[in-house]
C-alpha cells in the first residue's frame, strides 16, 4: 500500500518545526503520524505532500492522499484500506483520505479520531495522544520491572518500562496518566515524573528533574529542571535548571543553564503569538502558551522568553533581558546587536552537533538551510 501525507496546505500554521519537515513528521504522545502508519499498515510506502523546497529529503509518491493533520487509529487505517477507486473519506467536514478522485463521501464515524488545528494543538491535545499511544502500543507487551529504589504512586499497569531503560531513584505517578520509559532511556535518581508521559528512546532526565504531563521528550534528549505539557521533537538538549511550560521545541536544540520561559501572562489575558501565515502576532484564545523554537536553535544561559514566544531555525539568543517575542530564522541576538547568523557558520555548528549523536547533515539539510536563510 502506498501513502501521501498531505500539509493539506497548512505548512505554515504549523511553523517554525515545520520549517524542516512536513506535518506528518511532527511528533506527538509517542511518535510521528509515520511512524504510526507504518507501524498500523503492513509494507506501506509513503511519501508527503509538502513544500517544494522539502520535497528532495521528504519526496512525494502516487498513493492514497492522507490528511497529514489526523492521528491514525486502527479503525481509521482499516477504513482506509477499505476505500475504492473515486471514494472520499470525510470526518464531519474534514476530509481525511481519498483513493484516485473525489466522487463518492463516505463518512467516518468515531468520535475518539483527533485531528490538529494549530501548532498549540500539539501540546493541547498530548494528553489524550499519549493515552491512545500507551493503550495501542502497549497492548500485549511486558513491561521491565521498577527496580525497589524508585517509588510508584497509582496504578502499575499504567506504568511501561522497554527492556535497556536504566531507571533509579525515581519518582512516578500514575495517577493522572500513563508513563512510558523508552529503549535505553535513562531516568537519574531524584527525578519526579507524572503522567501522561512519553520519553522516547535514548532520551536522559538528569538528576532532580520534574516533570508534570503531559510531555514527550522525543529521541536522545537531555532534559533537566522543571518541565510541564510540552514536546521535545527529538535530540535536543534542555540539561539544566529551568522552567519550560506548554512549549514546544525541535530538533537539535539547546537551551542554556537557567533558560526560563513564561507561560502565562501576569494579567491572565489571552495569548497573541506570532503567525507564518499572517506573518504578524495574532491573537489567540489561549492562556498558557510557552516557547516554540525551530530546529538548530539555541539560548544561552539565564535567557529568558516571554509568554507564547516564537524563535524561528538556526538562531542564537544569548541576551540578558527578554528577547523580541518573535525571532526569525538565522538570526544572531545578543544585548548590544542584531545580527544575521552567517549560513557557513550555522551549517558547520549544525553539522558538528549531529555529529555528536553520529548522524550526518545531509546534502537534503543543506538544501534546506540554503532555502531558509534566503527567505
């Protein structure tokens, strides 16, 4: 079977972390949207329906068109592998999928289906994502058993452990939802975890770090401080003390010693944060809303952002006070200037940091870094 992820032309919302990727390659609860497809459908083949610019490192094919915005369940992957030549599958007024043509609606019906509207939707809607995730991929499985140095609060069953994790030390509770410890994870003595909680594998909690759901922390992170319902993409980097609250960052980043960011304004109002749409700060309906920085960025220590800030791919923040709430790509900000990161210089500093994790910055990156800094 052959799949196309469609942006369904909403690339920008989903900005900055879509800048280097298509929405299907965004991380929520446990994985990616392809992850979970490959995982619900047998020797699928997939490709994505993207930006132009993304196209040669995310590549389109000729298959089934998938609404990229849509969390797959088992009983969405069976309506798909269910759909004829000219059918249109269609959640309420949402489409979903069609084979060929769009000639005949068949309706979906299952009011557990989530689908994404905005990037805050990420974190907003983690909680129940990761329950789905846990519920699916948990299902027939074992879990290692919690060593008699840590200290469980609530029911055990919510509570996942692979083979390899190392865990000592630790506090977990279950209460409020499930936890689950990747492959070769490491959870230090003294952290405080609760649920609902996806750390991904590979990924480390350093010494005494708190984390309240529901978060992911995705592949190879190194986490510490104090963390509240946000998402790590994957191999990024927040090692010290530090407040980070609905946020949402991405890959390869890194944010320094006491980083702090606010998550709520001091007059309780709604939160405006800046748009790649309008390309101006828009209002939401949102209280909480914290920091989302795209790939390859980084702060320094003692930086501090303000409420729903957004920082844009390959840009350093190394600043004394808080920075402007909108930071766009390839930008170089200290207290005494505004620079532009120079594009040799982020690729060699790109390419040393993967390195680092063994994993090549690719002719495809460049490409896209090349684009980026352009425009």
């Amino acid at each position: 079977m052959k799949l196309l992820l469609s942006d369904n032309q909403m690339h920008l919302r989903f900005a900055p972390l879509t800048l280097t990727r298509p929405i299907a390659e965004l991380r929520t609860g446990f994985f990616t949207n392809t992850e979970r497809w490959k995982q619900l459908l047998m020797e699928v083949e997939i490709g994505f329906e993207t930006e132009s610019y993304l196209a040669k490192k995310f590549p389109a094919i000729s298959g089934i068109w998938i609404n990229a915005l849509c969390i797959p369940t088992p009983a969405l992957a069976k309506a798909i592998q269910a759909l004829k030549s000219g059918q249109a599958l269609y959640y309420k007024d949402t489409l979903i999928a069609y084979l060929h043509d769009q000639i005949e609606r068949i309706d979906f019906m299952d009011s557990a289906l989530i689908i994404l509207k905005n990037r805050w939707d990420l974190y907003l809607k983690n909680e129940a994502i990761i329950k789905q995730d846990f519920l699916s991929y948990t299902q027939g499985k074992t879990s290692a058993k919690l060593s008699e140095s840590n200290r469980l609060i609530g029911p055990i069953d919510q509570l996942f452990i692979e083979e390899g994790a190392r865990v000592e030390g630790a506090m977990f509770n279950t209460c409020s939802g499930p936890i689950y410890i990747g492959k070769d994870a490491e959870v230090m003595e003294g952290s405080m975890l609760r649920g609902p909680l996806a750390l991904c594998p590979g990924a480390v909690l350093k010494m005494g770090t708190k984390i309240y759901g529901a978060t992911t922390i995705g592949p190879e992170c190194r986490i510490g401080g104090e963390v509240s319902n946000s998402i790590f993409q994957g191999f990024s980097n927040k090692g010290h003390d530090g407040f980070l609250g609905n946020a949402l960052i991405g890959e390869w980043c890194n944010l320094g010693a006491d980083t702090n960011c606010s998550n709520l304004k001091n007059n309780y109002g709604k939160v405006s944060t800046y748009s790649y749409e309008t390309q101006n700060q828009e209002l939401t309906n949102e209280l909480f809303m914290g920091l989302t920085m795209g790939d390859h960025s980084k702060s320094a220590i003692n930086v501090q952002f303000n409420t729903a800030s957004v920082v844009g791919v390959s840009s350093n923040l190394f600043c004394s006070g808080f920075p402007d709430k909108f930071t766009p790509s390839f930008n170089w900000i200290s207290d005494e200037s505004r620079e532009s990161y120079q594009l040799d210089k982020a690729i060699e500093a790109a390419t040393a940091m993967m390195a680092r994790r063994n994993i090549i910055f690719s002719s495809e990156d460049r490409q896209i870094f090349e684009f980026l800094a352009k425009n």
